[in-house]
C-alpha cells in the first residue's frame, strides 16, 4: 500500500492515572463518611432513657468508659412499636447494622452516678426481666481511618497542585525542584537539524552570528590577535522575521552544548523562584562552558525596573532581572557562556542589559527586502509541487513588506487552495489568491451587495487607481478589486510600494492625493460622498499630522519635531502649547484641503479614464496593472517599478534611492469599508 494511502490512526490521549486515583480515594472516603453517618445513633435525654426502662422496652445497654457514653438496644417487639419504628428506620444505613442494635444512645456526665440510678431503676423490674448491662473500653477505627484518609488525600492533593505548578516531572518538577531551570539542552546526542541554509534572507544577521559559532569552533583565529569573545548578541526585529529560527540555526551549527528556554520560564507564582532559576541556567551553563543560551522574549523578564510600578512595592520581575544582570556580567564572572536573545519590542528593554559588557552586539533583523524575499520563496517552495508558471521574482515583487512567517504563510495557503481545486500542481493563480488571503482577508462570496453600492465601490477603487497612475510619486498599482473581503472591506487596491527609506515632501504629498481618489471621485461621478472612505481618512489624517509634528515639514510650524522615541505610550502630556496645537490643527487641515482640491482636479481632467476603469471593474471585478495599460495606456512617467528593476537584472544596492522617509512601507492596502 503506498505511503499516502495509509490510514492515520489519530494517537488517544494519554490516561491521567493520577487524577483517577484522586478520584477513587474520595468516592471511597465519601461512601465511608455515609456509611459511618448513616449508622449514627440516636441520643436522647435521661427522662426518656427512664421511661423506656420503666415500659420493658430496654433488651440491653452497654456502657463505655472511654466515651462516658451508653448504647441502648431494645428488644424486637418493641421495634414493632410506632414511636420507635419511624426513628429506627430512619438511621437504619444500607449494612443493616442499626435494625440489630444499637438504636439509641445516652450521654452521661459521671459513670458512678449513672450505676446508681441504674441499681435504683432496676428494683422496680423482676429479676427475669432486668435489663442486662455491660461495661467496655472502644476505639473507633472508623473515625480514625476517615481522618487519615481525609489527611492522606490533602497532602497527594498539595502535591499534585505543586507538580502542576513546576511543570510537572523531571528536573524542575518536583516541589523542592521548583527553583530549578527549564531550559532544553541541546547537544551532540539530540542536536537540532535546522542550519544556516535553511535561514533565507538574513544575510547580514547570519554573518554576525556565524562570527560567534567560529569563535566557540576555533577560538585561537580571534584571541592571537588579543580579541574576546562577545558576552552576548541581541536578535531585534518584527515579530515573524525570523529571530527564534536564526537561533535554531545557530544551534543547529554550534558544535557546542545550546540551551534555549524563553523569558517567560522566569516567571512563577513564588517570589525568589525566577532569581534562582536564573541562578541554576548559568551554573548548568558553566558547567558545559563553552556553551550558548538562548534566551527567546527577552522582553517577559527584561523591561525597564521601576516603571509602573508602585511606590513601596516588591516586583518579583526586577528580582529576577537584577539575577540576570549579575550572571551576565558581575563580579564574578566567567568565561565560555554566551548570551542569544531576541526581542521585538527593544525600546521597553532595561538600559543597563544593553550595555556592552552583557549584550556587545544588537543584530538587526529588518523585514526582507525583494532579493531576500526572493531567497525565502525559494526555501518554503522546496516541498511543494509547482506549476512551470510559477515565477519566484514575481511573488517576491508582489509581497513587499512581507516578513518571512508571512511569506511562508502565503506559500501553504497557496498549496491549500490548489488542493481545494483539486490540482495536480500550485500554479500562480493561487499564489496570487493566497497573496489576497493574506493581505485583504477572506473573499466574502455570500456578501450580498445592492448595485448602487456596487457602483459606487466601483468608482471609489477607479478614483484610487486613476489618481495613482497620474502621480509620478504615487506608488504603481498592483490589482484593484471590488470583491468584498476581510471584516468589511467592500474593495482594496494593492500598491507596490518602492524599495527605499526616506521620502521626501512631494512624495508624501502624492500618496496623500492617491489615497483621495476614492472620496473624490464620489463627488465628482454621484456629488454626494459615502462612509466607504473611513480607512482612506484616517491615514491621510496620520499623515498630515506626521508630516507637521514629526518630520517638520511644514513651513509655519518649522523644523521642529515633537516625537519622543523613548516617551511611553500612555501620556497625557504634550510638548507644545494650546497655542501651537491650533496652529497645528490649522496646517493639517490646509495641507489635506490642498491634497483634496488636487485630487478632484486631477480626476476632473482625467474623467474618461475614471469612467473606462470603473465600467471593466463592474464587469470583472478584477483589474491588474496589465488591464490599465491596456484601457487608459502606460504611465506618462520614465520610472521603472521595482518588479521591473529586479527582473531587469538591477541589484537591490542600485535600487536603493537615497531620497527620503522613515522607514520601509508596507504594502498599501486601501479596503473600502461601509
């Protein structure tokens, strides 16, 4: 039978014999208790106990000293009597103990005084019928036995809880273990199979941490020349640009011990339990030295001591980062442990860990740029059976700002799409359906819309493309659709942002006017405006207020900037005056009326073409950058695109422009929400 054929058999779950013995212990403990309950006697007060000596109801008592108490049996025509039958029943348990007696019993305060009055009673009785008395010392081992087993399950309980608490066996699993490091072990006899050829992308990154796997291989290459080993290497980046597989790589390379754990293992329930896991990581470290750790978000342990917290107060976290400190780089340090860690939110990190001394190099991880891009298609498209037309640079032109989780995530729903559509292959169509999934959100298929909203979600995204094709810093269109997606996106138009850094005013200035086309071209075709434009709002409103308060580009508020890179988010504070935010307010609301005015002139000139591109939007729904050149012609601009630059064969250094902005973008997306 060929492996693909074969029936998985799911694998059960594994038995939790220790919660069934829990379990058993009460459901015995709890029938006992009944049982032993059930069976109680009834006490009853001396006046009665006289009249049913006086009634001949009595077969026996048997007095026990220990207790100062007296069971009373009677006899079995008298059980047969109505004010006995009803009580007798009633504590009879399911043994039938009680229906055999004892039935009732008597409290006595002193032993002596309790045979006199039963002398005194009994010369009232025949001598054949005198009620037979015995006297006993009792130990109840029913009792007993329920306390201790009440005990036993308290402390199996306890010592479940704390098992559960410490993660359960093995070492730092045990109650007097809790202190003890959770860090896995990695070595000759279970080492890690990913390398550096499987990190695509990093260069520059895998060179910084290769440098640090060479020094542990062959020490004598760095320290003839008088250099040190780093202490420690700080990964920074996005979440998902490859950080924790950087590490993985690393401790696929290293022919030394690697131990990896996250931050997050520091922290525990029980005050002192982080500082001293710490604690026990570097003595294990030492002990395998020359070894590495890992350390994965830093961040749970590392952020900044005293902020937010309360006067007075004991932070078990600044404990076990103060720990930390001192094992990185205190007085008694040692040599042969080095430090890996990654983070993606830096800024939060306490100052003295980044000193150099702890960590001596902070290893940038940025998102990738179209060759990297490039590199990590070709590393997750090994496994999956692709179409002759499937073209790598392409994808990497159409997923700028990707990281590679998302790139990776692009590849397995396209590979889960060709299997939905039952395909042999995975062919482009549904690398681009996969590149859709993932930026626009799912394709609402079942999403009725009217056709005048249909309409004007159609001359919304024409207004958005038109306005880009005719701006010669706008970035070049990718696809333009009114397929309703995500949340409630209506529509999106897909740019493909250029590959550079800084961005200069009439750069901004284009993107704004762009992103205007949708509510301008509303007016111009309907002269009404609709909600559809919120997105298209907000980011213009950013933008004006960044390019006022934060890059200074503005005439009237100056070069001043007032961004604090290192101000915490929760501020009530501003930097500037009533006085200065009015005039603020005033230039946003100025440059974003230019934008708007520059905007409905360019589509007012250009109408026939807005018109042309939202009739095929109606009809296909879907446009590419193809369609636009074939209905309203090429761009009246001599600029290559960035997919064009790279299959031209420009290298990414060439097609770098040192021009301006902040940072690189992501992929715009301009969703047309109601």
């Amino acid at each position: 039978m060929p492996e693909n054929d074969k029936k998985i058999t799911p694998k059960l779950p594994k038995t939790n014999y220790q919660t069934w013995l829990i379990l058993g212990l009460v459901a015995v403990i709890f029938i006992l208790s009944r049982l032993y309950n059930s069976g109680e006697l009834i006490q009853i007060e001396s006046s009665r106990f006289e009249d049913m000596v006086q009634s001949r109801d009595i077969k026996k008592l048997v007095l026990i000293k220990n207790e100062e108490l007296v069971e009373i049996t009677l006899k079995t025509e008298a059980l047969q009597n109505a004010k006995y039958k009803q009580e007798i029943e009633r504590i009879s348990n399911p043994l039938g103990t009680t229906a055999n007696g004892p039935h009732y019993k008597l409290k006595i305060g002193s032993i002596d005084k309790f045979l006199d009055k039963y002398e005194s009673l009994q010369k009232n009785i025949p001598r054949d019928q005198q009620i037979d008395l015995r006297v006993e010392d009792r130990v109840d081992y029913t009792n007993t036995l329920l306390n201790v087993g009440f005990l036993f399950l308290l402390i199996f309980g306890f010592w479940m809880l704390m098992r559960r608490m410490t993660g359960g066996g093995g070492p730092g699993g045990q109650i007097f273990n809790i202190g003890k490091s959770k860090a896995a072990l990695f070595d000759a006899e279970n080492k890690v199979k990913i390398t550096f050829a499987d990190v695509a992308g990093l260069e520059e990154a895998k060179e910084e941490v290769k440098e640090i796997v060479d020094f542990l291989k062959t020490p004598q290459k760095f320290t003839k020349l008088g250099g040190k080993i780093p202490k420690g290497a700080l990964l920074v980046g996005p979440p998902g640009t490859g950080k924790t597989l950087l590490a993985k790589a690393v401790a696929g390379e290293a022919g030394v011990p690697f131990f990896s754990l996250s931050g997050s293992d520091f922290v525990e329930m029980f005050v002192g339990v982080g500082a001293a896991r710490v604690r026990d990581l570097f003595k294990q470290a030492k002990e395998k030295a020359p070894c590495i750790v890992f350390i994965d978000e830093i961040d749970a342990i590392g952020r900044s001591r005293g902020r937010g917290q309360m006067p007075g107060s004991n932070d078990e976290r600044e404990n076990t980062l103060n720990s930390l400190l001192v094992e990185m780089d205190g007085f008694a340090t040692d040599s042969g442990v080095i430090i890996l860690a990654a983070t993606n939110r830096p800024d939060v990190l306490d100052s003295a860990l980044l000193r150099p001394g702890r960590f001596d190099r902070q290893i940038s991880i940025d998102k990738p740029d179209i060759a990297g891009r490039e590199h990590i298609f070709k590393v997750h498209l090994k496994p999956i059976k692709l179409s002759k037309n499937v073209d790598v640079k392409k994808l990497a032109a159409q997923t700028p700002g990707f990281a590679g989780a998302e790139i990776a995530n692009v590849c397995n729903e396209a590979a889960l799409i060709a299997a939905r559509r039952d395909k042999a292959e995975v062919d482009m169509q549904d690398f681009q359906d996969a590149i859709d999934r993932v930026i626009g959100g799912l394709e609402k298929k079942t999403k009725i819309i009217s056709p005048e909203e249909k309409k004007i979600v159609a001359y919304h995204e024409a207004g958005h493309a038109v306005a880009g094709w005719f701006l010669e810093h706008a970035d070049p269109l990718v696809k333009v659709s009114i397929v309703p997606r995500g949340v409630a996106a209506l529509g999106y138009a897909q740019y493909l942002p250029k590959e550079q850094f800084l961005y200069q005013t009439e750069q901004l200035t284009d993107e704004m006017c762009m992103t205007f086309g949708g509510r301008a071209a509303e007016e111009i075709i309907f002269s009404k405006i609709s909600t559809g434009a919120l997105s298209d709002l907000e980011r213009i409103t950013k933008m004006a207020y960044s390019m006022v308060t934060v890059y200074g580009m503005n005439k009237e508020i100056g070069n001043m900037s007032f961004y604090d890179s290192k101000q915490s988010d929760y501020t009530f504070n501003k930097p500037y005056s009533d006085a200065t935010a009015e005039r603020i307010d005033q230039e946003v609301k100025k440059i974003i009326e230019n934008a708007y005015q520059r905007t409905k002139d360019l589509l007012i000139k250009h109408r026939d073409h807005l018109e042309v591109i939202a009739k095929e939007l109606l009809e296909k729904e879907i446009l590419f950058q193809s369609d636009l050149e074939r209905l309203i012609g090429k761009r009246p601009f001599a600029h290559q695109t960035t997919y064009e630059k790279f299959t031209n064969g420009t290298t990414p250094a060439e097609e770098k422009e040192t021009t301006v902005a902040d940072a690189p973008k992501e992929p715009v997306i301009e969703p047309l929400k109601p």
